[in-house]
DNA sequence: CGCGCGATTGAGTGAGCTCAAGCCTCGTGG
DNA sequence: CCACGAGGCTTGAGCTCACTCAATCGCGCG
C-alpha cells in the first residue's frame, strides 16, 4: 500500500509502503494527511473508527501496540529522509530494492544466496518514492542489471544475486 | 534540538527538530537511531528510563500523549519527505523558513504582518536539513533577500515580510 | 493486426555541486 | 586600541548528475 502526498502543482511523493499486515489510518484524529493506495491485489480489514478508538481507551495493550508501531514507521520515514536528501540516483535505488528484499523477498529456489521478489511499483511510482524521475530509475536499474547486482525478468520480477554486494552501492545505511 | 543521521563516508542529514516542550527520546527500545544535539542552549528534564516506562504502564493517560506526539512527529517527518524529494532549491529554503516562523517566530513590533526569528542552525546545518550544500543554501537566501520576500540582518536575525508570498514561493504544502 | 501502456534509450540542457577566493564579524592578545 | 586570526558566510567559475523532451521498443489485449 502507497501512502502518497502531492504539492499543488501535481509533484508528488510517496511517504511510506506498508506491507501486510500492518495498521493502516490514524486514531484521533479526523483527516490523514495523505492519500493511501493499493499498490498491488490487497485484503483490507476495516474498523469503525469510534469502536477502535473506545477498544483503545479499554485495553492499553492495544495502544501500547499502536505506538509501538508508530515509533517503528518514524524510523523507517526518517531513515528514507537520509536516502531522499543524501543520496545519489544509483544508490536510492540500489536502498528501494534492498528495503523491497527485506520486506517481500523470498529466498531464490535456483540459487540459496539469491532472494527474488517482484515489484509491486511501476517506474513512475518508484520514482515518486525515491524523488528522481521515471526515466532515471530505469537508467539506473538497467545499470545494476549490466554490473551483474540484479537481474530483472519481464519488467517487474527481480533477482538480487548477492545482498552484500547491493548494500555496498546503496551507500551503507 | 537536532536529529541527525549520518551516512559511513560522512553525508550527513538532519531528520528532525524539535522545540520546547517536546519529548526527545524513545521508549521500549535500547537504541535510539539518531544523533541528538542541541543548536541553541536548552534546558532538558532528564528522566530514568525504567521509571518513564513503569509511570507509562501504570497511567495510560502518559502512553496516550506519548502516542499523539508520535503521530504528530510522523506527519511532519512525512511533510518533510516531500521537501526533500521533490521541491526544488527555492521552495526548499522557503520551506525551511516557514517552518522555523511557524515555531518559533514573533511577530515583529515594528510591523504587525511581519514576522522574526533568530535561526539557531548554521549554513552547514540548515544544508543537512535540507539536503543541499551550504553555498546553495546561501545563494538562495540572497536570492530571496534580493526579492524582497525576507530579511536577514547578521546572518541570523531573520524577518519575513510577508508569510503568504513565502508560502507562495515554498511551493504550496 | 493495431492500439495503448509501460519501459528503455538517446541527446541536450540546467539546477545544484565542487573547488576556490574573498569578505565580515567577533574574540583575543600584543 | 588596534592587529590579527578563525569561523562562518558570500560570491564566482566551471562541471556533472539528473532532468527534459522525444523517439523507439515490447508486450498484452481487444
């Protein structure tokens, strides 16, 4: 799921992933301040609003879990502040498919050392997740490709041969 | 008071700020991955980890500000990765400076619609905020000295004449 | 087959970076 | 009281990385 945030002038950003099953939307508040989107085939579970919030206020464990998680999406939002403010084109990539193989990637049945995962994103959205442009995370993905880091089948199944090698290029963390 | 994260060759990135009365640290979690600083001096009421988090468990009412807070710091780091990813140079530095007028600025007494501060971050470190180098910082604050939209006596005492124009050239929300 | 969407590739441009010089302000010591 | 030096800021010149604009390709689908 893609929570997005856009200027007035149509640029536009992608502010977080989230991945199953975590929590989506904001308690205590009436407006959230982004636009959330599937970004692939999802199953969504919906609480009524003012019922969740009432559970919240009985049972402190829930909130207690909530915040748990809260503090976890700020670090990962100001870890992504360093990739969008400090990093160069070849390495935020290199960061969006090493993030991707972490949270979707699944050990390669060819090769054990290998993790495979397709993208969820197409080019526009990865570029409006890294703050490049389209045409720049494809150079940039063709390049990983030809020094043989990854391999890329049909536009949107990937194959990261060696990790170590993939974190090296996206600049540490 | 400054957050920053610093990549292993030496980039450096500033991923939050925080003014008086806020919370600085995190609770349930050894680690704490940010450098903290302060830019101005502070007074800071320090409190014994355990005991912080024995009064959370015992008085949800703390965990629930605690919560609040940690949305609201979410939302801004979120607002801020628009700022970073996707606002050019200009709206930047005019971003930077609507943030600090909306926190720590007072109306001017010479005038009622302008409003002042004094900036307690350094080029280098107003760069790190905005991931930009601190000449082009510089040149863009000449750049708006020259516009008329602010100005800046001593290189730190800082006057903005009018919020909206700011607004305007920040690049919207 | 032809259309449309997405990805790739190329050529040229420009915003912001790098390197370097010069300036201002303030604190220190002769 | 002024000279000096250091730290921070500004300004300039040239370059580079990523952007813009545009053509082409490839694939799936009607």
């Amino acid at each position: 799921v893609k929570l997005t945030k856009l200027l007035s002038d149509g640029r536009q950003q992608i502010v977080g992933l989230q991945f199953a099953p975590e929590f989506i939307g904001k308690v205590f508040s009436e407006k959230v301040p982004v636009s959330v989107e599937a970004a692939t085939d999802v199953e969504i579970c919906v609480f009524p609003k003012a019922e969740l919030e009432n559970m919240l206020k009985q049972q402190p464990e829930f909130e207690h879990r909530l915040l748990e998680q809260t503090l976890v999406q700020l670090d990962d939002a100001r870890t992504w502040m360093v990739t969008l403010g400090r990093k160069t084109a070849q390495e935020k990539v290199a960061s969006f498919l090493l993030l991707l193989a972490d949270h979707i990637g699944k050990p390669s049945p060819a090769a054990p050392t290998s993790i495979e995962f397709m993208l969820p994103l197409k080019r526009a959205d990865i570029a409006d997740f890294l703050g490049l442009t389209l045409e720049t995370v494809s150079r940039q993905m063709t390049k990983l490709r030809k020094m043989g880091a990854i391999d890329i089948r049909k536009n949107l199944d990937v194959t990261v041969h060696d990790i170590d090698r993939l974190t090296a290029i996206s600049g540490g963390d």
